[in-house]
C-alpha cells in the first residue's frame, strides 16, 4: 500500500494498538526486557519525527523491523562508548563535569511543558497514559483497574499520545 501522511497517521496508531505485542516479539528476539523498552521509545520518537513514509507491504513488519534498527543502533552506539582500562584510568583523573545552568533551565522547562501537555489531558486518558507510559502498567491491568476494555485502553493511550505530540510539535514552532 501506498503510504502518505494519512498512512503514516495509520501505522503510528498501529504501533500504539499493537505495543504490547511489539514489545513481547522484540523482548524475544532481542533477549532482554529492557533494550525491547528502549528501542520501543526509540521506534516511537522515529514514528514522531518522521513527515512520510514511503510504500510498506506490511506496517506489522515495517514496526518490527525500525524496532530492531533502533536495538541495533543502541548496541552499535553502546559497543563505540565502551572504553579501554586505560581511557577508563584517564577519565577518573578528571572532575565530574556538572551540568550548566542553561542545560539545568532547559530540562525543567522541557519538564514543566510536559506537565503542563499532560495535565491538559482529560483525568481518565491522563491517569491512563501516566500508567501505560511512566508506570509501565500492561494495558489488561489499567483496563481492570478501570473497569473498562483493552480497547479502550489503547484507545485512550492513543489519544494521549496523539496529543502529547501534537502540542509538543506547537511548542517547537
């Protein structure tokens, strides 16, 4: 099929409908729970920056496969940073550099503007996506929490996670 900016819409609610899945097949295939989290918020932040795809036979398979390139890209970038006895030797000679002022302001601005976009939120999609995203709660279990559906539940997540990237992109511009 033939992708456009719509499609690009359909595959990142593909990737929300389907993060549990997507994860549990990347944990096997990769061996560990938790470079599975990380590429998945990699795959997400890949899906958020980009404009337009082009043409993908399989979205399931397109998801997987920029999963496994974002794994790949971590352990690639985390084999480079690793270090020599001797680098290892050099670097505990030097002062633990602190973060500047600016980078200090900067990340309590980020911080406070997320807040701020989550709090926007209506209660249940908010205490949904605080679960789902910084509680890391399966969706079954937010769902009997709520006493509602899994589908709603990724509905919901959805939703937030539309927003969410939405009011961050206003911000930027």
């Amino acid at each position: 099929m033939a992708m456009t900016e719509n499609a690009l819409a359909i595959i990142r609610r593909l990737f929300v409908d389907r993060y549990d899945d997507l994860k549990a097949r990347l944990t096997r295939r990769l061996g560990s729970a938790d470079l599975a989290g990380d590429a998945m918020q990699e795959t997400w932040l890949r899906l958020a920056r980009t404009e337009s795809v082009g043409v993908v036979q399989s979205p399931n398979s397109y998801l997987f496969r920029i999963a496994l390139n974002a794994a790949e890209d971590r352990s690639r970038t985390e084999r480079r940073q690793r270090l020599l006895p001797v680098e290892i030797e050099s670097l505990l000679e030097l002062p633990d550099p602190a973060p500047s002022p600016e980078r200090i302001m900067s990340a309590r601005s980020e911080l406070e503007a997320f807040n701020a976009i989550v709090r926007e939120l209506p209660e249940r999609r908010r205490e949904i996506f605080l679960a789902a995203r910084v509680g890391n709660v399966p969706r079954q279990e937010i769902a009997e929490r709520l006493g509602i559906s899994r589908q709603l539940v990724t509905k919901e997540l959805r939703l937030a996670l539309e927003h969410c990237l939405a009011r961050f992109k206003e911000l930027k511009d």
